[in-house]
C-alpha cells in the first residue's frame, strides 16, 4: 500500500513551482503607469468623496486595481501595467459611470481630468433609498448568494457559511444537504472540495469563512457541471489582484480554548500576482449523548439498553497555500498552486451502559473511546487560459490537478471487565483530475456554446486492523488477522458536454445541453467479502427557459427548468468490512448497492421592486429511482455474545421510486439606510421509499426557515441577527427531530478601516440538539446528540495594503438570480 508521496514527485513539483521565479522577476523590470482623477456631483459640481474607483482589462474586464476618493473628490492608481483599460466608478447615489484609455511607453501616465456624476434616488412608502446595491444576479442555471459582508459565521468555517445558504442545511455531523439529499457536488473556486460527503479536496471545515465572497447553488444545474447528487453548490473564495502587497491577518478566539488565526497575502507587480495563505486551528469542543434502544429477537427474547456518554474534541488544523498568476500575455494567462495541510482529530468519549434482558437488569458496564485522527494532504494544481480580444466571449480553460491523501485513524474502545478492541485504519488516497473546456461566442453576442471534457482516476488503498488486548493487560494488543482487511479501489470517471445557450425573441432565452458520463469502479476487499465493481455509460439532459416580464431587464424573470441527476455511491458505502463505531454499533458497506437516478424539474419566478427589495418564489419537483437508503438491522448472532448487549448494522440498500414536491420563497428588503431584513423558506412533501418492513412509502411535510436582519446604528458599527430552523424529516427507518438556533453578531471598523473587531455568540439560547428516532418490528432506537454550540467568538483582523474591511453588512442572505438555484 501507498503511504507517502515518491520523492521524485516532490522534486519535480517543486521544479516546476521554481521555474515560475525568473518570471515573476522579469515582470518585476516591466514598465508602469498610472492614471488619475477627480470625481463631482453634477447638479452642484461639489467634490464626491469616498467613491470607488477600480481598473478593469479592456480585453476581458478583470479587476488590476482599486482605490477610494478623498475628501476632495481626488483619485490615483499607480504602478498599472502598460495596456488598455477601463475605468469605473460607483458611489452611493449616484449612476455608476466608465471611461476607457490607454498606457503606453510614450505615454505612461494619464489625467482623466474630471467626471460628472448624476445622483439618483427612488421612494419607498415615504423612506428615502439612495444608491441600493444590486442584489439579485441573473444567470442562467444558478443562484449567487453574496456572504462576503456576512457577519454570522464569523470565527467558522465554510460550513458555517453553508448553514445560512438558502435550499442548503448542514446536520450536527457537518453533511450538506440540499433540499434534503445529502449526496451532491461541492466545489472551492471551481474545483472538487473535501467534505463530510466524501469530496477528494480540501475540506470544507478547513476554509476559514473569512476567506469566501459567494457561494453559488445549482440545483439544476447545466451539462457544464458534475451531474451527480442532487445539485451541485460552489465557494467562491477572495481574489485579491490589487498592485502591491495586500491582505489581511486575523485571530478568533472562542471561550472554552478555540483559536483560529489566518494569513493572507497578495504581491502583485506587472504581470505576476503571488498569494500566500495560512489557515490555522485548535479548538476543543464538549458534547453530551443519550441514547435508548429496545430490540425484539426471533426467539422471543426483548432486550432493553440504555447508553449515557460525554465527550471532549480537539481539533487541530494547518493548511498552506502558495500560489502565482502569471498573465502570458494580454489573451492568455496561467495558475499554479501547492496547498499542503495536516488535519489532526482527537476524541475521548466515557459511556455508561445499561442493559435488561427480559425485564431483568445486567450489571451496567463503563466504556470508553478515543480516536485519534491524522491527515495529511498536498494538493497541487495548475490552469490555463486563452481569450480572444477580437470576439468577445470566446474562451478556452483547463485544469489539471493531483491530490494526495495519507491518514491513520486508530479507533480504541474499551469496556468494564472485557477485552480492549482496537481497529488501526489507514487510508491512502491518490486523485488525478484534468478539465478542458471551450466556450464559443454566437454571431450578434446572441448566445454561445459550450463544450468540454473531464477526467478523474480515483485510487484508494486501504487497511482496517483489527486487535485486542486482554483486561489484565490492557495495553498488550494482539492482532486479529480473521477480523482484519485490506482493500485496494480503482474508480475512473471520464466525461463529457455540450451546452448552446442563446436570446431569443419576445424577451426569451434557453438553455439545453447533454453530459455523458461514465463510471467505472473495481476493487478487492481482502478479509471481506467479494469484489466491489461497478460499469456503465450514463446521459444526462437538462434545459432552462427563461423570460423577462419586466420593462428593465432583471425587474422580472420566470424560469423553467429540467435535469436528471444521479446519485452514485462512494466507494465506502459499498465496502463489504465491519466498520466499528462503539461496542454496540458498527457500519457495512453494500457491493451490490446501485445508482441512483432522479429527474428534477423547477418553475421558478423572481420580481425585483424599487428601493432594493426582491422576491423569489420556486415550486419544484424530484422524482427518484433506485433510491438508496443507510438502515439499521439487529446483528442477532453478535447480540448473544455481546456483552454490551443489543447490537447493530448499518448498511445501505437501493428501495423503489420515491417523489418529492416542494416549494421556496425568498425575501430581501432594505426598510431603511440603516436596516434592512431577509427571510427565506420552504415546504416540501417528503417521501421514504418503503424498505420492507413497513409496507409502503412513508410521506410527510418537512420544512425550513431563516432570517436574518442587519442594523448599521453609526457608520463604523454593524450588528446582525440570524435565526434558523428545521422542521422533522423522515429517515429510512424513523426520523431525524426539529432544530434551529438563533445568533448575533457585531463589527467594528477600527483605525480608518486599517482594523476591524468582531464579537458573535453562536446558538444563543443553546437549542440545537439533534435528536433522532428509529421505528421498525423489532428494533426501536431514541438518541440525542448535544455538541457545545453556544459559543462567543471575538476576533481581530489587521488590513493590509488596499484591502480594506467591508463598509456595510447586507442582509444575508444576500442575492438570488436567474437561475433560482437551478
């Protein structure tokens, strides 16, 4: 088995990472310009301060650089590469407004002279509005929600920023779940993320929230994109491409030993921008279970267990990243990246157990576990791209990227009076990926296609050791060879679309495409049970329809949408080994799981008002195949021996067609200049494929609720409410009980925006619990999970260079679009 990267492979990446150097040095002997001006309110030709001011490319309109006005209306860019630009200005109350040059050798320094900017305003029920930001962002197949502003996940994580996310909730496990499924397609800037849902990349709990600026939700998404899981969601993080150096360092400090300091730093001169990231955390956590369970065996024996347990988590992380954009020339530029990172993970969980058999009590027993996590990951990753400056649009990308990971999971679990248990994993992963993708331009900018190819070769090696070590010497392991295995999977996913997008007449416009994909997986489970393989060619359709109601584009929209999706399972779902939770609980893998498929379909309407408020209403559709569900069976051989008492497994199996129908409504509205609320909901009818035992589909009424409301009391200070909630949801077996929590959060911008100070206390009222019950024939099962959620965090962030912190929270969340999250 595989357990560290060769050094040959050490060596050539960092050749390549050095050969960018003499690059970034030549760049640096390249000459520059800049540009300057003065800004005045046209009606009385005063001086507008505070304004933004940014450089775009001509070619392609990227960000070079930004700056603010100053009391007299003045501004300067420097150190601007030669070329062609546009400038653009936007101030509160005011049209934005854009000029164009040209720095050249003989020319490098350029004096706009004066812009005359024209104020608008629009009424309200009586409440001046002036200069609202756009909000809502039309695009076909997406919805972009705008959290760079958002102070409610303030000291988390990506998944905290997740758990605010409309259509998306995140469990007290960390497992993202959109409109209820939890298998679905994760991206960080495009590319595959790490998640509790079993992503090849970095992890979600990994990337600070402070570095992501959106988030974008497909729910049906274009062939364009990975048709597996229920949608496909996508961070956006922060591109800081400003001249010179910028960035910013922070530390969050949380009470009970949580800490999580950041670093990241920009260097851009000429042609290349360097970036240089550092991400840290150690943070210890406390929880609290209880659990009951009651099991009726063929013989006619009932066996009652009841098992009460605390526990304490450290968590500790460290994560690199050194990355450079180079700019080839001004139609063509390329990216490399290393990302290196070590996850560390210690858990020590004390249990008292309790068991009757028949009504009669047995000696109640003490147990602990420790687990002890270790991950390492380096992750490498290059793109390129190549645009047309003579036609618009046209664009042609790839990536190419390689991931290794190599962990070592020893789980230990011991009870009063038995032997210790200890099962040694280790995990070597290795992922190869490349895309490459074309987009071409329609004659009269009417529309475009897209075609593109992907490729990823998955190889995961394996080992579960299982051993033990007796009470009198408990620290004297033995192995256990019949109970040990190892595995070795291959899974190969190579894909390809097409999609043609395009305006039509009456305010119309479409778009259809096809992906075809296929997936190839085999592997062997030495000490398991057979051979894990699976084989076939998949196509997946989708199409949107989209019409402009409104007399301004974007004022109303109504869309139609349709893709089938599938829901593939993960290598470690089909693994047929014994994966041991507790001493009463442990997991199965199926090797004869298969597919899922699921056709999705979405009428979505959006309706943009004056003074910045927008309303989103989407009635969707899921109809499902195959449907695969995890469920909980009674071990009756292992129940006997056992002298924890009942036990269980965990597996997962495919059960027949389900239906699931539902409806969303997002709202955003700016009540005055200072206060401006949200509020997002939805309702849905649930369907449970029958599993056997209990006749037929199981439906119910789920739903979900946020808001969130955002007070700016003096123009330094934010202040942030932000409650949510989740109503039952049906399981395979039972079902998952309410949560929801409420929060609040501040920030104070410090030293002329040089520093901001942030305060956020999580769960205020310590109500997120996850509770959960099971009901079949013979097994009966109650358990509830309290982790320490109500927490304070109080952070510091220092800004360096042009970067600066936000100047105003928007009600998150914040935006919406064409796509309505499909």
């Amino acid at each position: 088995m595989k357990t560290q990267l060769p050094l040959y492979r050490t060596l050539r990446g960092l050749g390549l990472l050095f050969m960018f150097f003499p690059l970034a040095a030549a760049a640096q002997q390249e000459p520059t310009g800049s540009v300057g001006g003065t800004l005045l309110d046209q009606s009385n030709k005063q001086p507008v301060p505070f304004a933004n001011v940014v450089v775009l490319r001509a070619q392609d309109s990227t960000f070079v650089a930004g700056a603010e006005t100053g009391e007299n209306g003045t501004f300067r860019l420097a150190s601007l590469g030669l070329g062609k630009y546009l400038v653009k200005t936007s101030a509160i109350g005011y049209q934005p407004l854009r000029r164009s040059l040209t720095l050249t050798t003989a020319a490098p320094d350029v004096q706009l002279g004066s812009f005359s900017l024209t104020p608008i305003a629009t009424q309200l029920k009586g409440v001046t509005v002036t200069g609202q930001k756009e909000t809502v962002q039309n695009d076909l197949g997406k919805r972009v929600i705008n959290v760079e502003k958002d102070l409610s996940s303030v000291g988390g994580t990506a998944v905290n920023v997740l758990q605010n996310v409309p259509s998306v909730a995140v469990d007290a496990n960390g497992t993202v779940s959109l409109r209820g499924s939890s298998n679905l397609t994760i991206l960080i800037d495009g590319k595959p993320a790490g998640t509790s849902n079993g992503g090849p990349g970095p992890r979600l709990d990994q990337l600070p929230a402070s570095r992501i600026s959106q988030v974008e939700v497909m729910t049906n998404p274009s062939a364009k994109y990975d048709a597996s899981g229920a949608g496909v969601i996508n961070i956006i993080t922060k591109k800081d491409k400003k001249e010179g150096t910028n960035g910013q360092i922070g530390l969050v400090a949380g009470n009970g030993r949580k800490y999580a300091p950041t670093l990241s730093l920009s260097r851009r001169r000429g042609k290349a921008t360097w970036n240089f990231g550092y991400n840290g955390r150690d943070q210890r956590f406390t929880d609290k279970s209880k659990g009951a369970q009651t099991a009726y065996l063929e013989n006619g024996d009932v066996i009652q267990t009841t098992q009460q347990g605390t526990g304490i988590e450290r968590r500790i992380n460290h994560s690199l990243n050194l990355g450079i954009d180079y700019e080839l020339s001004e139609e063509q530029s390329l990216s490399f990246s290393v990302s290196p990172s070590k996850e560390g993970e210690k858990n020590f969980n004390t249990q008292t157990l309790t068991t009757k058999l028949n009504g009669e009590a047995k000696p109640d027993q003490l147990g602990q576990q420790k687990v002890d996590v270790d991950v390492r990951v380096w992750n490498a990753d290059a793109s390129y791209r190549r645009t047309w400056a003579q036609q618009k649009g046209r664009e042609l990308t790839s990536n190419a990227g390689y991931v290794v990971i190599d962990a070592d999971v020893p789980f230990t679990q011991q009870l009063s009076n038995a032997p210790t248990q200890r099962q040694q994993f280790a995990v070597a992963a290795r992922i190869l990926y490349g895309t490459l993708d074309y987009t071409h331009p329609l004659a009269g900018d009417k529309g475009k296609i897209e075609t593109g190819l992907k490729l990823q070769m998955t190889d995961n090696d394996g080992t579960a050791d299982l051993s033990s070590a007796p009470v009198d010497r408990p620290t004297d392991f033995q192995p256990d060879a019949a109970r040990s295995v190892a595995y070795d999977i291959r899974e190969v996913l190579p894909a390809a679309y097409v999609t043609y997008q395009r305006t039509l007449g009456h305010n119309y416009s479409l778009q259809s495409g096809l992906r075809a994909e296929y997936t190839n997986l085999s592997g062997t489970v030495k000490g398991g049970s057979g051979r894990v393989g699976l084989d076939y060619l998949s196509l997946f359709p989708s199409a949107t329809l989209a019409k402009e109601l409104g007399k301004e584009p974007g004022q109303q929209r109504l869309q139609l949408s349709y893709a089938r999706r599938i829901d593939r399972p993960n290598f470690m779902e089909q693994l047929p080994f014994q994966l041991y939770q507790d001493a009463r609980t442990y997991r199965q893998g199926n090797p004869g799981l298969r597919a899922e498929f699921s056709h999705n379909v979405e009428l979505g309407h959006q309706l943009n008002l004056s003074g910045g408020a927008s309303i989103t209403g989407t009635l969707f559709g899921r109809f499902s195949q195959n449907v695969v569900q995890r469920v909980r069976e009674i071990d009756t051989a292992a129940t006997r021996i056992n002298q924890a008492g009942i036990v269980t497994a965990e597996t997962y199996r495919n059960f027949g067609n389900t239906t699931n129908l539902g409806a969303e409504a997002t709202w955003n509205q700016s009540l005055t200049k200072w206060w401006r609320v949200s509020a997002s909901g939805s309702l849905y009818r649930s369907e449970v494929a029958s599993n056997g035992q209990q006749g037929n589909n199981r439906r119910t009424v789920a739903g979900t609720m946020r808001f969130s409301t955002n007070f700016t009391p003096r123009p330094t200070l934010d202040v942030q409410l932000t409650g949510s909630w989740r109503s039952a949801t049906l399981t395979a077996q039972g079902r998952q009980l309410a949560y929801g929590g409420l929060e609040v959060a501040l920030r104070q911008r410090m030293f002329q925006d040089r520093a901001a100070l942030t305060l956020r206390v999580s769960d205020i009222f310590d109500t997120q619990v996850s509770r959960s019950e099971i009901n079949t024939e013979d097994l009966t099962v109650r358990n509830r999970y309290k982790n320490e959620t109500r927490v304070g965090w109080l952070g510091f962030t220092w800004y360096i260079g042009a970067t600066k912190p936000p100047k105003k929270i928007e009600s998150q969340p914040q935006g919406g679009g064409g796509g309505f999250g499909g």
